[in-house]
C-alpha cells in the first residue's frame, strides 16, 4: 500500500469586472478580431480596486473547502502559487490561513509564475506521500493586471485575474494506475530563457513592482515543445498511453498554443477543457479554474484520467498525471 493524493474538492472565483476586446479596443490600437484570430481571448475578468490575490484565493479556497466537505481545522498546509503576491512579505499564503480559519499547520507561496499551480500540486502531493500532511488546500490566485501595461497591445490583451483551488486528501493506494489520486509529476525550469517572459521590476533590482515583457513569437515556440514533451515524460515515465487520456487541462495561454500542443500529443481538441476565450491568461490559475468549471459541469469524472500542463516564465514548465 502507497498514500495518494486525492483530489476532494475544487473551487474558483473570477472577480466581477468583464473586459471584453471591444472594450480594449477603445483604448489601444486593437480590434476584437485581432484579438480572437491570434489568441482565441474574446473577454477577461480584473479585479476590483482594493481587491487583493488574498481575496480571490480565500474565495476559492472556501468554494473548494465547501465542495470537498473539508473544515477549514483539518488542512494542515496551504500552498498557494501566484506570482503577484499582496506584499513583498509576508506570504499571500499566510493572509489567507488566517482569513480561512486555519489554525495549524503552515502556509506558504510557491513562485513559478505560469507553471506554479503544477508546482504547488508537486509540492503538496510530496507533503502528503511523506505522512507530512494528510489535507492540503492548493491554490492559485492571481492579478494580473496589476503588473501590466495597458499602453501595451502585444501583452495587455493576453491576461485576466482569478483563482482556483483544490483539496488534496491522503487515500491509500495500490501503487497502481489504477489508483485514484495523483500518479506522477514532472517539473523543469531553465534559467537561460529569462529574457523572453519577465517582469522589469522587483523589491532587489528598482524598488517598483514593474510590468510584464514578453516576446510573444519566441514563447509560443517553446511553450509548444516543452509542454509536449514534459506530458510525453509523466505519460512515458507511468506507462501510460496518450490515447488513454480522458482530459487534458493546459494552462490557458494561447489558443493556438492549446492546439499546436494537443496536435502534437495526439489528443483531440474534444477532450481539451478550454476556458482561455473567457478567462484569458491567468497564470498560475488557470489550469484550477479550468479543473474547476470541468468538475463543476461534471465533464470530470471518478476513475478518469486527465492531464495537467504549464509552462511559464523562468522558463518552468511541469505536468501533473492524476486520476480523478
């Protein structure tokens, strides 16, 4: 017998505010066409003024809580992965555990930007296989908009804000596929890359928050072969065909960056759960908002297979195999 990692219950929230392209369009030199042709985006959602990632984390926190039956008492780590965090210090994390009613245990930020809910899931899925933990509550959260700029056409169209979660519970297993939980991780990150995806701005370099810089054509490029061959490495490395996957849940960057990689992994588009048309980029919550809205209209079944993929700035990038 082994412990899994199983997933109880998921959550999500988008704050209220709707930005369609027609309405970016009235401030930068775009059009909703532009827009929909080259990334599949046609809306996103931006969080109110004074309304922090530690809200939108507490609130998934608690939908995900509420859907697994899970008193806040009995988690005993938080994991949270955003790459815009309230403060410098102290960690999101630690702002939601209090605002949750978390007692015990520990709460802390993982930052690996687009990739970071895969690396909070590896994270937490450890705590739980070591006896560390029985019950963690992971979460991605997200503002996004905070750190861009609206002047910007080539990236301010791209990314939303919200948050997603879910509950991870130790179950014991066979040490079979046919467990239910999570069956293997694969995390990566090359630092040669930075250039490419950054923000110009932190606590150590200009004192400012800063704002994201990205060159779009150089991204896509790798984005679209290290996804595929990091779910190539977690199928390969558990046995486990492409054929067999009931779902794949990618980080929700690109449409086309969706497509090339399902093309190349041989998944068809059906059993792609898609949220970027509504959602856009909303880094590390991208991929529990789409578990969660899959989850929540019953598309994600008990006993099915599904795949989680991110890649993001650093590079990192990761895949998570689970069954549901």
């Amino acid at each position: 017998m082994i412990i899994r990692s199983v997933i109880a219950g998921c959550g999500a929230y988008l704050p209220e505010r709707v930005l369609t392209n027609q309405e970016l369009a009235g401030t930068v030199d775009t059009t909703d066409e532009w827009i929909v042709k080259r990334t599949g985006i046609r809306q996103r959602h931006i969080a109110a003024k004074g309304e922090l990632t530690s809200d939108l984390a507490l609130e998934a926190g608690r939908a995900a809580l509420a859907d697994a039956g899970i008193a806040p008492e009995e988690i005993d780590i938080i994991v949270l992965a955003t790459a815009t965090p309230d403060e410098t210090f102290p960690a999101t994390a630690t702002t939601v555990q209090h605002a949750i009613g978390m007692k015990g245990g520990a709460a802390f930020d993982v930052q690996a930007v687009c990739s970071g809910f895969v690396y909070a899931l590896n994270v937490a899925d450890n705590f739980i296989r070591l006896g560390q933990a029985r019950t963690a509550l992971v979460i991605g959260a997200e503002t996004f908009s905070r750190i861009l700029d609206w002047s910007d056409r080539t990236t301010c169209v791209l990314f939303g804000d919200g948050a997603g979660a879910v509950v991870l519970r130790a179950e014991e297993g066979e040490g079979t596929n046919a467990d239910r939980g999570i069956l293997a991780n694969k995390i990566h990150s090359d630092g040669q890359y930075h250039d490419l995806l950054y923000v110009d701005g932190g606590p150590s370099s200009t004192g400012a928050v800063g704002h994201l810089k990205m060159a779009g054509k150089e991204v896509f490029k790798h984005a679209v072969t290290n996804l595929a061959d990091v779910v190539d490495e977690v199928l390969l490395g558990s046995g486990v065909s492409a054929d067999e996957v009931d779902w794949l849940v990618p980080h929700q960057a690109n449409m086309r960056i969706l497509k090339s990689t399902a093309a190349r992994l041989g998944v068809p588009l059906e059993k792609v759960v898609v949220t970027v048309d509504r959602h856009a980029n909303t880094s590390a919550a991208s991929i529990p908002l789409a578990i969660a809205e899959a989850h929540g209209d019953g598309r994600l079944r008990q006993g099915q297979l599904v795949v989680l993929e991110a890649m993001g700035g650093g590079f990192t990038w990761g895949a998570s195999l689970i069954r549901w």
